[in-house]
C-alpha cells in the first residue's frame, strides 16, 4: 500500500485520484454557481441583449429592397443606372416583381424605405401600385375577345398544371417566401408542368406566383380561380414574340385551341412595351435617378444609415458630404458630449460641498440634509423639468424676483430657457443625486482624524483639504462623474422640454426617428455611434483614471 | 402547500383575467379634452347599450406608430382600434401596420342614404383611415399685447415691427413652412410647387429665419395655450380646440386668428392583423362610433369639426357651456374664407427630406 501512494497518483478516501476528485467538486461548485444566477442570466440575455443587439443590427440590414423587388435588383446591379433606366426587359422583370409585391402589399413599405434616400418615391410607389393592374386588365380584355375561356380559372389551370416545372416553382416559392416570410405549409394543390413553362416561360412564372400566393397567403383552392390581371399580360409577352407563335401553333396539349385563337388575333394585341406603361404610370421610372438609387440602395446590407448619421451620403459615385443646410448629426453629437461634461462639472462643484456637509454634519443635520437631497430624487422627472419651466420662463419666478430687486430691466429679462442654458441647469439639478450619493458614501469613509492629524502638523486648511482629504474622494468623484455623465448622454425628455433649439441632444434626434419618421435604421445606426462613444470615453477613463478608483460606497 | 395555493390562485387570476379580456376592446386616444369628448360621445353610450364590452382607453397616439410596428414586429397586438393624424394613418397603412377599410360597406351610410365614402368624401386621406374630426392649425394672440389692432393675416407673425415680443410655432415644418412662403409673396395656389424644389425650401427657411430669434418652437400642443397664459408670447400656433378651450372655458385675454388655417383629419385606424372575433367586435363599433349623429355629438365637448358632411347641420351646443358650437368649427364657413388642406400625399414624399433640412437649420 505504502508502495502505491509512492508511485501513483496520490487517492482521495474512495479510491479516486485526488487530482480528479479536487476538480469534480470544483466543477460542480461552478455548475451550481452558475445555475444559480441561470434565471438573472438568461433574462439579461433575454430581454436586454437580444433586444438590443437586434435593434443595432438594424443599421446596416437593407433586405427590404431586394427581398420586394429580387429580380429587378439583380439585373441593376449588373449595369448602369443609364442603361436600366432604357432596358425594356428590365422593366418587364419590374412588372412581375412589383405585382407580386402589391398583392403582398409590400410595395409602399419599400417606398417609405427609399424615401429616406430620395423625396417622391413613397408616393411613386404608392401610385404605381394601383396602376399596374389596370395595365394587366387591357391584356385580359383582349383575351377575353380572343376566346372568353382564357378568363377563367380552369383554362390556366388545365395549361399550367402538371410536371417538371418544379425547380421553377421552387424558385418563384423562394422569392415569395423572401416577401412575406410565411412558409409553404403541407400541399399547395398545384405543381408546374415543364412543358407549359417552356413553352411560354413569362406566362408560366407569373401564373406560379399567383398560384403559390393564393394557396399560402390567401388560403384559396388554385384550380378554380381566376389569376391576377398581372399574368394576361406575362401571358401577352409570351404570344407576343414570333418564336412562341409558332411553337403555340404546333401545341397540342390542353388550351391548344384558346392559345391559337389568341395567336390569330395578336394584331389587336395591345402592345407589349413595359417601359412605355412605366412611363405613362409616372415618368420618374425611366429617369436614370431612380435606377441609381436601386442600384445603390439594392444590396442586403448598407452603410447608408451609418453615413446618413455623420451627415454624409451614399451616391452611386461614392461616398459625398452632405451640403451644408443638412448636416445636423456630427453637431449635435459634439454637442451632447460638450454639454454632457458641462452638466457633469456643475455637477461635481455643486454636489461636492453639499455631500461634504452630508459626511461631517452631526447625525441629526445630516439626516434632514439627506431628505433634501433624495426629496427631488423621488420626483418624477416631469415634474422637476416642469418646476424648471416654471422658475425659468420670461415672465417666471426668477425674473419677476430679479426685475423685482431692480437688477434686470422690465423689457430685459433674462432669457434661461429654451435655449442650452435652461438644459444645463435642469439637468444638473436632476443629476445632482447621482453625483452627491456617491461622492457621500466615500467620504464617509474618509477618517476626520486625517485632516485633524494634517493640520496638527502644520498644513493650512487648504493644503489639509487639497493634499489629503481631496485625493481620498476622488473615486467618488469619478463614480458620480461616469453616472452622470453616461446618464446625461441619454437624457431626452428634459433637453427637449426646455432645450428651445440649441439644447437638444442627439437623443431627441433618435427618438424622433424611431416614433415619428419609422426610420429605425437610422435611429440604429445614431444609437450605435452613441453607445461606441460611452464605450470609448469609458475606455479612456480607465487607461487615464483607472477603474479600480471608482467607488460607490464604502 | 403555501406554493401550490399561490399557484392555483395565481393561475386562477389569469384565466379570469384572460376571459375578461375576451370581452374588453383596447382604444388608443391621445388623452385630455380630446379623449374625454369620445369617451362621452362614442364608448359611453356604447357600452351603455353592450354592456357586456368593457373599453380601456391608451393614452399612446403619439408613440402610436412606433409602437403598432414593435407589435406588429413580435407579432402581439394588443390594440383594437388607434386614433392617429391623417398623415401617420398614411404611413401605417403603407408599412402594412393598419388595415384596409371598406368604408362603403364597413360604416354607416349617412340618414339621407348617402354612401359612407361620400359623406367622408376628401377626409378619407388613406385606405386604411376612418375620418372623425377636422382639426386645424392656427394662431392665436394675447389681446393686450397686440395694441389696438389685433392681427388679421397670418403674415402677423413675421412682422415683428407691428407685433413685437416673442411668438411659438410647432417644431416640425408643416403648416410653418407653407406659411412663410405665402408670406413671402408665393401664390397659395403656387406654394407646394415651390416647396418641392430645394430652392423653396431654402426661400421658406429664408422667411423664418427673419423671425427665428424671436420664435419658441413647441413640441406638445398644450405649450402655446400655456405660453400665451403666462404673457411668455404674444402669438403663436396650436390647435383651434386648444385655444377654444383658453378662451371660452378658461376666460383667458387670448383672441383668435382664423386666417390661413392648417386643417388637417383626425380618426381611426385598425392594426392590421387582429383575429376574428377582436375584429368583428371593434367593426361593430366603428359602424356605431362613426355614424353621423355620434359624430355630431363630439362636437358638444370639444370644437373640432366632424369629418362627415352629414353631420355639420347636427352640431349642437357645447356640453358645459351651452354656447352653440358651429361657430367655433374650423369648417365653419365664417372661418374658413382662406384655409390650406394639408397636402397629405405630398407630405408623405417630402417630409423627411424637409424635416432633416429644417431640423438642421433650427440647430444653426
């Protein structure tokens, strides 16, 4: 036995390795730490990463363009906004794209999208919308004079339905699903024949986009029901070329007769020109601008809101500066920072005497100083700023007392609001707590005996304060100084309640795009660059102040 | 066993709860006088005949937009029906957020048989809206602080020569914008021609720049009334409800300028989405909230116009006052001589471009 614990692993009571054992009742100590804190962990991760991180993505995610329009994006990012803009073939893929984002309703929510970019194209796309029917119903009508069978449900059904056509319908099914993110869910009751797709390849994919949307989103049973307006025209652009006439008439498979009698008429056709119906929708379809804008806007993700927040723009030659009458963000960033570390100051040289007085008064006094002091914490934020409003106006308290005591003229009053005096002062007010409280409970801490012991020694008061007491408080001012400063860099309601025009935060301008103008990439991609600064100040704080200096408390 | 009495009784709470909300129907209003006139002319006498419905108002109209999309976004709609302005009811219904109306056969049809969509007629800004009010944007001023002679034309507020002393106008650009290039000279017929050009823009800016040093910008209705009560200003914009209210109900020295007025709708919109049995409860109530005599009826608690044509004659007199209230309409023919009809459709283009122009020239 002696022998044993001389040359192998030294063993616990039962017979296990000390070594394993040690670290099994460490692992287990871990684990159960761990699940101890799971349910706080997980719901940090839950409802405040996620969420955020989520909302931060949104800044540079630009699906929407080529998840409503994929096909027409595709062939523009292949050529020159000059050249899309003269492309009959683009603009017949337009056609396809944008019925099926209409009857998805998708439409107007790209406008609203690229009207961030450019004025006009929420309503161009909005209008259009409606249009594009009525384009597909002179097609129909012809049809409908040609042979009134081709305008019903059982003819295209008959023509389409069958097998081969599935890789097709398969592609169609992907860019539906893009739109409107609901799966196929079981049977759609319709596959694609082959040979009617080869056989009229236009026809063919707008029939599977009706087919796919009506069974998914609408519910509805394919092969009674008439299709959209949209496929008589797909349908027109097929017969409409010589080739396809002359395979239709060696067709002989179901609709043979319709699609014949259809070809014998093609002169009363109404003709298909895409680009001219586009024209006649509005002629911003055909400018070169507005295919530059798809062509620069079409891509899965963007810098363009991130740009858009350092007041410069994405074009199709490259990154630009914005003109002079529209930069506001780099303005009002400067300016939160400024203004933030104003509020922190008056903060400090406010706060410190007041929470010196809190530590040395006797008990008694300190308390009732104390409730002054939290009385304001527990106000509503509203409320105090509203207080403010109230001391602060023209006509308010403050002036009426100064014009009172003669110090300001009637017809000078002193103008301390709506302006970025009126938000320094109200902010400092409201963030005081957050600097006393701190800066109290260090120099609680802070033995009295110490600046009795200086002085006994023969420093002056101030060498006494500023050689021994000062450095002793300084991570209490460097706990309150990041409060403050950190929670003045967010603060909107307050800027915005007395801040007139020059005391807004760049917080007003994120809230503002989130609630009012939806435009929530933007508001991202501010809230970014924000929260990257706090990073990046915080960093510095630690590399010139250090970090393990901040106290809260004892 | 404490555990699993709290458990039962905790379970227990939520499934009454959970059928008490079956029978409950969420409205969004915009709170104050406003909400207080629907509340009396639409859900009470609704829920005095349904009894069995209970109506909980939301304060939340003005972070409705955003706040309709992160529902719709997590996929949980908790609203029923939301009173927006009719350029949001634009915006929502083109991200898809609201429902499309039929208003033909989803409203009532006025007393004389004319179509729903008729007796709404122009109000009508979206196919997603239900119009309830006209409201309109103008200005009011404080009488002793005018002199003898109270301002006319609008263009009073760019004159600051005649009008010395501070004026508030809305921190966004609607309803500004228009009035300073009508001001400067624009034809009212020419001035969103104008306006879509960078150069209009420029020469609006331009115009409220000679006034911008005197000019406290508000971002809440309520601040102008308040300013004009404090003698902080001596004019400035707001809505016609809200210096009604300053005047005849509160007896303020304010007096009203009914000239260039910014008429604008109000009503109601349906999130898009809601399950059947929520939708067919709030469908029944838009039928009755939104009939001709309700909408009349508002009128006697708050002065906004109703939006139906069928329900002008029917304006009674105010509720508490007993003053007639057709007068005060902002469609009243007397006050609307010379009026803008917000161009919804070319705000919903312009509106971000402009606002970013002039939010960038209020913070130079």
């Amino acid at each position: 036995m002696s022998e044993t614990t001389q040359t192998g692993p030294m063993l616990s009571a039962d017979g296990v390795p000390l070594k394993t054992s040690l670290a099994r009742a460490l692992r287990r100590q871990k684990t159960r730490a761990l699940l101890l804190i799971a349910p706080l962990l997980a719901f940090v991760i839950i409802t405040f990463i996620i969420p955020i991180a989520s909302m931060l993505f949104r800044s540079v995610e630009n699906q929407i363009v080529s998840n409503t329009l994929p096909q027409t994006v595709a062939i523009v990012g292949d050529t020159t906004a000059q050249e899309a803009s003269m492309d009959e073939m683009l603009f017949r893929v337009l056609y396809l794209d944008m019925y099926r984002a209409v009857e998805a309703k998708a439409h107007t929510r790209l406008g609203s999208r690229l009207n961030y970019e450019k004025s006009g194209i929420s309503s161009l796309f909005r209008t259009s919308g409606r249009k594009l029917e009525t384009v597909g119903e002179d097609f129909e009508d012809f049809f409908k004079d040609a042979d009134s069978g081709m305008v019903k449900g059982p003819f295209w059904h008959e023509l389409m339905q069958g097998e081969g056509g599935e890789d097709l319908l398969n592609d169609r099914l992907g860019l539906l699903t893009d739109l409107t993110s609901l799966e196929a869910s079981g049977d759609l009751g319709f596959t694609l024949s082959g040979e009617a797709a080869a056989l009229l390849p236009w026809a063919a994919r707008a029939y599977a986009d009706w087919a796919l949307f009506t069974a998914i989103v609408d519910e509805k049973d394919v092969s009674t029901k008439k299709p959209w307006a949209g496929v008589y025209a797909a349908l027109a652009l097929d017969l409409a070329d010589p080739a396809t006439q002359s395979a239709v008439a060696a067709y002989g498979g179901s609709g043979a007769a319709e699609l014949q009698a259809a070809v014998a008429n093609i002169a009363d056709m109404p003709a298909t020109e895409f680009r001219a119906y586009f024209e006649d929708i509005d002629d911003k379809w055909v400018a070169p601008e507005t295919w530059a804008l798809l062509k620069v806007f079409g891509s899965q993700y963007t810098s363009g809101y991130f740009l858009n927040a350092v007041d410069m723009k994405l074009t199709p030659d490259g990154i630009e500066q914005r003109p002079d009458n529209e930069r506001l963000y780099l303005k009002l960033f400067k300016r939160t920072l400024i203004m933030s570390m104003v509020i922190t100051v008056s903060c400090i040289v406010l706060g410190y005497p007041v929470a010196w007085l809190l530590a040395n008064l006797p008990m008694r006094s300190a308390n009732v100083l104390m409730i002054l002091v939290l009385l304001p914490f527990w106000t509503s934020l509203l409320v105090r700023t509203s207080a403010w409003k109230v001391l602060l106006q023209q006509q308010g308290v403050i002036n009426d007392i100064l014009v009172w005591l003669g110090f300001v003229a009637d017809d000078s009053r002193l103008i301390m609001m709506n302006n970025s005096t009126g938000t320094i002062i109200a902010m400092t007010h409201i963030l005081l707590p957050f600097m006393i409280l701190p800066l109290y409970s260090v120099m609680k801490t802070i033995p009295p005996t110490y600046l009795r012991a200086a002085k006994s020694l023969g420093a002056t008061n101030w060498t006494a304060f500023w050689r021994v007491y000062f450095p002793q408080s300084v991570p209490g001012i460097g706990a309150g100084s990041i409060l403050v400063f950190i929670l003045a860099i967010g603060y909107y309601i307050t800027p915005e309640i007395v801040g007139g025009t020059d005391g807004v935060f760049i917080s007003n301008r994120i809230a503002y795009h989130i609630s009012s103008s939806l435009n929530w990439g933007l508001a991202a991609a501010l809230g970014t660059i924000l929260l990257a600064v706090v990073m990046l100040l915080y960093w510095l704080y630690d590399r010139i102040v250090g970090i393990d200096n901040v106290k809260l408390g004892g | 066993m404490k555990l699993t009495k709290a458990l039962l009784a905790t379970s227990a709470l939520v499934i009454t709860s959970g059928s008490a909300f079956a029978e409950s129907m969420t409205l969004v209003s915009w709170g104050g006088a406003y909400q207080a006139s629907q509340t009396k002319a639409y859900s009470d006498p609704y829920t005095a005949a349904n009894p069995d419905i209970t109506i909980i108002w939301d304060e939340s109209s003005a972070e409705a937009v955003a706040k309709l999309r992160a529902m719709n976004e997590a996929g949980n709609i908790t609203w029923d029906l939301v009173d927006v302005e009719g350029a949001d009811s634009i915006r929502l219904c083109d991200e898809g957020l609201a429902m499309e109306i039929d208003h033909d056969t989803m409203l009532a049809a006025a007393p004389d048989g004319t179509s729903a969509s008729d007796d709404f007629g122009d109000s009508i800004v979206s196919d997603c809206f239900i119009p309830q009010i006209v409201f309109s944007t103008t200005v009011g001023y404080r009488l002793d602080m005018v002199g003898a002679t109270p301002p006319t034309s609008i263009c009073a507020l760019f004159d600051t020569d005649a009008y010395p002393g501070k004026r508030a106008l809305n921190k966004r650009p609607l309803a500004n914008v228009e009035w300073a290039l009508l001001c400067d000279g624009v034809p009212k017929d020419e001035i969103y021609d104008v306006l879509a050009t960078p150069e209009g823009q420029d020469r609006a800016l331009a115009k409220l720049g000679t006034i911008k040093d005197d000019v406290i910008w508000w971002s809440a209705a309520a601040e102008t009334p308040q300013l004009l009560a404090d003698g902080e200003i001596v004019m400035g914009s707001t809505y016609n409800g809200r210096l009604f209210a300053a005047i005849a109900e509160q007896n303020q020295p304010i007096g009203m300028l009914w000239d260039a007025q910014m008429l604008d709708f109000d009503g109601w919109i349906v999130p898009a989405g809601l399950p059947e049995d929520r939708l067919a409860r709030v469908m029944d109530f838009l039928n009755f909230a939104t009939d001709t005599q309700r909408l009349a009826d508002q009128a006697a608690y708050i002065s906004y116009g109703p939006a139906r044509a069928s329900s002008a004659p029917l304006v009674g007199n105010h509720a508490d006052l007993g003053i007639p209230m057709a007068p005060h309409m902002p469609t009243d023919p007397a006050n609307s001589q010379n009026v803008f009809v917000t161009q919804y459709e070319f705000w919903a283009d312009y509106r971000d471009d402009i606002d970013a122009k002039f939010q960038a020239w209020l913070a130079n």
